[in-house]
C-alpha cells in the first residue's frame, strides 16, 4: 500500500477511505453532498450538488510549458473563464474573456502586489512592511492603504497592476507540477480592476522567455548571482549601459532590478548579454552569516576527508589539521563545542555563537579568511596524501565549492594572536593564518 500522503481508498462497498494525511484533511474541508461525474475507470471526478459553473477542461500538468496548449485553446475560442492552477500550496487563477486576460490571482506571496512594486524599485521594504501593517490594522485592501500612505500615487499603481498580471500568468507557464481546471465563468467581484491584454500576444512573449531563460540560466543560475565589471577598456552597448552601469560586483541581479525598475528576465537577458560581450564575470550570492559560511566551508572539508579516507590516509591528514588548528591559536577557541566532526565537517550555529565572542567589526569576513586558511592547509595535507588524479579532481571540486565565499578585499581584525611557529607543522613554512595585523 502506498504510504503517500493523498492516498484515497475505495473498498468493495464503495465507501471512500481518506489513507493519507492530506487525504483525510482535503476531504474534511469538502463536506456536503457530491455528484459523481462520469468518466474512465482510473479517473475519479466529483462535483458538488448545486455548483453553477461547467467545468470545461481539467488534467494535470508534468513538465514546464505544459500549460500552453491549454492557454491557446482558450484565447484561440475566445472563452470566458477562469482557469484555476495547482502547484502543491501555490494557488493561482488566470481571469480569460473573449481572448484576453482581464486579471489574476495569486497565494503565493512573492507574486503579491506588493512584492511586484518592491522588486520594480517602487517601492522600499520599509515602506511595503508599513503598508501591510496598516492595511491589517484598518482592514484596508492593500492598494487602498498605499496611496493613503502616499507611497505611491494611483498613476503608479494601476500599471504596475498589470505587471503583476504578466509575472503570474509567466509563472503559471513555468509549472512543471500540478494540475488544473478551467471553469466557464466567474464571479464579476473577483476582478476588482480589470485589464484587457492580448492572450495570444502574453502566450507567445511567455514562451519566448522561457526558450531564452533556459538559454541564460546556463551562465546566470539565479537573480542572486552577482555580475562584477572585467574592466574591460570598452564601451558597453548604449542598450545595455543602465544595467551595467549598476553593476558593482556586490550588487546580484534582483538588486539591480529594484534600482532600475526592471525584473529579473530583462535583467537576466542583459547581464547574459554584456557577460558574452567580456564586461562582466558573475559570481554565486555569498551564504548569510556565519552559519551559512560556515556550511559551504564544511563542504569541502567533507569532501576532502571523504577522499583521504578512502585512500586510507583519513587519519593523517586530522593529525595534522589538529596540529595546525592549534598552532594558529585561534581555531581552538573559535571550534571549541563545533567539532570538527568525524567527517571532517563543523557544526555552524556553534561556530556562530564562538564567533560572536571573538571577531570584530565585520565577523563574516574574518570568518571566511580563518576559513580558507583552514581548508586551505586541509588540501595542502592531502596533496601529499593522494594520488595524483584524485587530488587534481579534489582540487577543482573545492574551488567550485567555496566559490561562494572567495576572500574579501580586507578583512577586520581580531585580539587574537594567530601567528604558527613552524616547528608547530612538521617543518612547513610558517603561516599566518589569521586576519592582517
């Protein structure tokens, strides 16, 4: 039996047994009396007594795009009807009438309004946060309160409305999982302000975008990820120098959007442009905090332990780690109830509670230097104790790992004294391995 968590079962008597949690909870929510909609053997379609609409298409959706043809369909006949989408907890309707889209709706959050008018620059997060507290103190609708607050006027708002529309009815196209329906009518009141954009013309732009961002996420993984100038000697494209120009190797793609008033695919679209062109490299978004630097570093060091560990040399290379860790004088205070673990690996909240005690100004980038000191002995160990082949592979497995967290320009200091004396490493040169001085 599966152990899934929307498992239904129907015994030979026809009674219906909800299996699963999901199961029990979804029909709990839909007491009341239903008709059984005809239909094939393996499909199960009820509807409730006395609904008005007709449920004019339905199925599931398994891979992204597959909503395309079901758009087409409809603006091609021209229907009035809401299409509802399923995407696990993510809800989302899509209001069509004679072969237009008149307006959405959406649970999820990033696609609220609010979120649209923060991302287009529009708006500050402070502003967006003091908005959401005053539309829940007075009840309000979330347009209605911004303008009271004077955030924005009406002439801000109304098209920014209909880019919203546009970013939900991209995104539905990109549901790889789910299911939906597409019912003949629906409530006037469900559209509070209407627009009237060409399905088609949105149909044929969204698939656009998804062909191109398949193309550019092959260099631009994220809207996280953050292009840094070459500093190439040459004059960026004029269509391209706004983007650019924004581009300061610490701000990522969705921050030079809010600057802009652009939205990650028009930023993406440029940023692949200008990388193609030599301007720009882009670089993956630093994790936050220490923690978070913390468990890209324990990365590579579980793979590096891995490694010696399977050419038996496991026990070598802690040795000397141990020996390094507490020579540099400052490892020991800073791991202290954080391991390292078996697997070579560090527990980050304590590594972030030590931190706190020991660092200065700025303690993620004084961690990340004590870090890559840390790894970096950890790979100059087992060099030495690996094949060739394997450490050439090691080498550019850890590179790629902490590309991430590549050194800062400087870094604050700390109290402590972290010169190694180099009797401390068996001969080895003697390294300082801990902030400048």
């Amino acid at each position: 039996m599966s152990d899934r968590s929307d498992l239904l079962r129907v015994d030979a008597t026809g009674t219906v047994h909800p299996v699963g949690k999901t199961a029990s909870q979804d029909l709990r929510a839909r007491i009341g009396e239903w008709r059984l909609v005809e239909g094939p053997k393996d499909i199960l379609l009820m509807r409730r007594v006395g609904a008005s609409t007709v449920l004019k298409l339905a199925g599931e959706v398994r891979s992204p795009g597959a909503l395309c043809d079901i758009v087409a369909i409809v603006a091609q006949a021209s229907f009035r009807g809401e299409l509802l989408v399923f995407d696990e907890e993510k809800m989302r309707s899509i209001y069509f009438d004679g072969g237009s889209i008149i307006g959405v709706a959406t649970n999820v959050p990033e696609e609220r309004l609010g979120e649209t008018l923060y991302r287009f620059g529009v708006v500050t997060r402070e502003q967006l946060d003091t908005t959401l507290e005053s539309a829940k103190a007075t009840g309000k609708r979330f347009g209605e309160a911004i303008m009271e607050l004077e955030f924005v006027t009406a002439e801000d708002l109304f098209p920014m409305m209909a880019r919203q529309l546009e970013e939900v009815f991209y995104a539905v196209l990109q549901i790889s999982s789910g299911s939906f329906y597409f019912f003949d009518r629906f409530e006037d009141k469900a559209v509070l302000h209407r627009h009237n954009l060409n399905a088609s013309a949105l149909l044929m732009e969204g698939v656009r975008r998804m062909d191109e961002m398949r193309f550019f996420r092959e260099r631009v993984p994220s809207e996280d990820y953050i292009p840094t100038p070459t500093g190439l000697q040459k004059k960026p494209p004029d269509v391209l120098a706004e983007v650019f120009a924004q581009c300061d190797g610490r701000r990522s793609v969705a921050e030079i959007g809010r600057r802009i008033g652009q939205l990650e695919f028009e930023v993406t679209r440029a940023v692949f442009q200008l990388l193609s062109g030599g301007f720009l490299t882009v670089a993956s978004p630093r994790p936050e905090g220490a923690g978070g630097i913390t468990d890209v570093f324990s990365r590579a060091l579980a793979e590096i332990h891995k490694r010696c560990d399977a050419a038996s040399r496991g026990n070598e290379l802690r040795d000397g780690l141990a020996r390094f860790a507490t020579g540099a004088g400052i490892y020991d205070p800073l791991f202290v109830g954080a391991g390292p673990l078996p697997d070579g690996t560090l527990r980050s909240e304590r590594v972030a509670r030590n931190l706190a005690a020991l660092a200065g100004d700025d303690p993620d980038a004084w961690l990340i230097q004590l870090l890559h000191e840390y790894v970096g002995f950890a790979m100059f160990q087992a060099e030495s104790l690996l094949p060739r082949e394997v450490e050439r592979e090691l080498v550019t497995l850890v590179a790629d790992t902490l590309a991430p967290v590549r050194p800062m320009e400087s870094a604050p200091t700390s109290s402590i004294r972290m010169d190694v004396p180099a009797s401390k490493h068996d001969g080895q040169p003697s390294r300082r391995t801990g902030p400048p001085r």
